[in-house]
C-alpha cells in the first residue's frame, strides 16, 4: 500500500504542483489550504508524511505541528519555508519538524527529501525504559506517543493510540469489549454500534498488514488481545 501524505500549503498553485507530483509518484495524497483544516483532516485519519507551510495566516506551520505533536501525531513531517534563517530552523525543528526545505525549491528536491524521510531508519529506545511498552516486534513509547515495529514508525490517530496502549498494557490477556469502550472512548454502556470493531479493523491494518506475525487477534464472544505468541 502506498503512503499516504498530507500537503498543507495555503499557495493554490504550489499546492497544485505538490499534490500531481506526488500523486505521480505513486503516494497518496490529501491537501489542506491552512492551518486549522490541516489539524481537522490530521485529526480524523493518519499519515506517514506530512509536508507543512512555515508561513501561513491564522494558525503558522510551527504551531500546527506542536499542535500535532501534542495529540500524538506520529506523522513525519517536512517544513516549507520561504525564510532561512538559523532561527527560523531551529524553531521548526524544535516545534517537531523532522527537516526543512526553504523555498523556493525544484519539485524533484521536495521528493528525493520526502522519500528520504520515508526510509530514515528510526531511533528506537530500549524496551523497557521510560514506560516503554513492547510486544514482539512492536513497541510503544507514552512519552512520545510513537508506535515502532520493527523500524517502521506507525502513524495512528489519538483514538487508534489510546487503543493500542490499552492492549498493550496487558500483552497475552483477552480485553474486553466493554473495557475498551470504557478505557478508549469514556462510554459507560454499549453503543450498540461497530465502533470498536472499525477501530481494531483499522489498527490491526497499520500494525500487521505486511508482517509475517499477526500481534492483534480476535476472542470471539470475549473481546481482543495482542500477542507475539504463535495463535
């Protein structure tokens, strides 16, 4: 499955010719045109790489992507700017950008930057440390609120992370549906909706999709647990 990436770019033409070449490359790719759309739309589906303007009006680049960082968002980030100070970087950077481009640049550089990003390999803490949650292969750190298997960095939801924590929390044990209902979304009573089932649906896509090992599995009747053990 290819990536899928977030432009946020409040120039309709840089934001045209951004989307078509990394369409034409294969990504999937979704556009905001300023801040505040930015946060919505990051907010109710995930990506691998978001590639975010420094300089928009109302809500700037630095603070979407501390906004970002602050509800989890484990997406990698590309900051655009039209300024290069050293300042100006070391805000970015600082606000949880991952690199930064000035402007203006050739779209064949904000590609071979964004593959790069794509294939950096990860800086994973030791398990065990700090809070650090690990099952197999699969490791979650609270502090950060980053998902790693392997060296592939997850992207998820707040919803989707709160998720995966509270399995995680209790590696090999089935988890209820009602626990998660109460943990996950403060519900004291069922729903009677498949809001559970679309969630796990949707995380055990990022989580195993691709691996050898299955971690997510149904209890049929008792709810969900996650393993490295052989099912």
């Amino acid at each position: 499955m290819s990536a899928r990436l977030l432009v946020v770019e409040d120039d309709h033409r840089l934001r045209s010719v951004l989307k078509r070449g990394l369409e034409a490359e294969g990504y999937q790719v979704e556009v905001a045109n300023n801040g505040a759309q930015a946060l919505e739309i990051a907010g109710a589906r995930s990506f691998a790489l978001i590639v975010l303007d420094r300089m928009m009006p109302g809500l700037d680049g630095v603070e979407v992507c501390r906004e970002l960082r602050a509800r989890g968002c484990a997406s990698l980030v590309l900051m655009l700017t039209a300024r290069d100070t050293l300042q100006d970087k070391i805000d970015g950077l600082k606000g949880g950008a991952d690199d930064y481009l000035t402007k203006p640049f050739a779209l064949g550089e904000a590609l071979a930057r964004i593959e790069a990003l794509l294939r950096r390999p990860l800086a994973v803490p030791r398990p065990g440390g700090d809070g650090m949650l690990q099952v197999g292969d699969l490791r979650l750190d609270p502090s950060a609120r980053v998902a790693i298997r392997g060296k592939r960095r997850i992207p998820l939801t707040p919803r989707e992370y709160a998720l995966l924590e509270h399995l995680m929390k209790s590696p090999g044990a089935v988890v209820g549906r009602e626990e998660l209902l109460s943990e996950v979304w403060k519900l004291s009573f069922d729903p009677g909706t498949k809001v559970l089932e679309v969630h796990i649906r949707f995380l055990r896509r990022k989580v195993d999709d691709g691996e050898k090992r299955p971690l997510i599995r149904t209890v049929r009747g008792f709810g969900y647990t996650i393993s490295a053990d052989d099912h």
